[in-house]
C-alpha cells in the first residue's frame, strides 16, 4: 500500500477528502471527480497560453487538489 503520509489508517487512502479506505472505492471517486471537473478544466487550460507540459501539469495539480482537498477555485 502506499501511504507516503503514514495517516492511511486516520485519513484514508493519499488523504482524499472523504477519508476513503477501499481502493476500489477511491479509484471510482477518482473517476467521478475528473469527469465532473473536466470541462471546467479545459475551459481554464483553454484561456491559458501554456505549452502542453505545462497545461498537462496544472491539469493534474488541479484534479489533484481537488480530490485531495475539496473544490478548488480556477479564477
């Protein structure tokens, strides 16, 4: 199991936001969470200038961040 926070057992699989245990369960959070956030992400990445790596990274960060630690602002 990876657990880089040494908190699995208090907070879930990497901390996500609902403190989720079962890796099926979090895989499938982790589905729902990019799909639901998709389009406002592209709309973001398309008003940007930015080379793919970087779009490609900022894109990660913010499903990231959302699934991790909530909602994230995009403004």
């Amino acid at each position: 199991m990876f657990d880089p926070f040494k908190d699995f057992d208090a907070r879930g699989y990497l901390r996500n936001v609902v403190g989720e245990k079962n890796l099926n369960i979090v895989k499938q959070l982790e589905h729902d969470l990019f799909t639901a956030n998709l389009a406002d992400a592209m709309a973001y990445l398309s008003r940007k200038k930015s080379s793919l790596i970087t779009i490609s990274s900022r894109y990660t960060q913010f499903c990231l961040a959302t699934f991790t630690l909530g909602p994230v602002a995009t403004g």
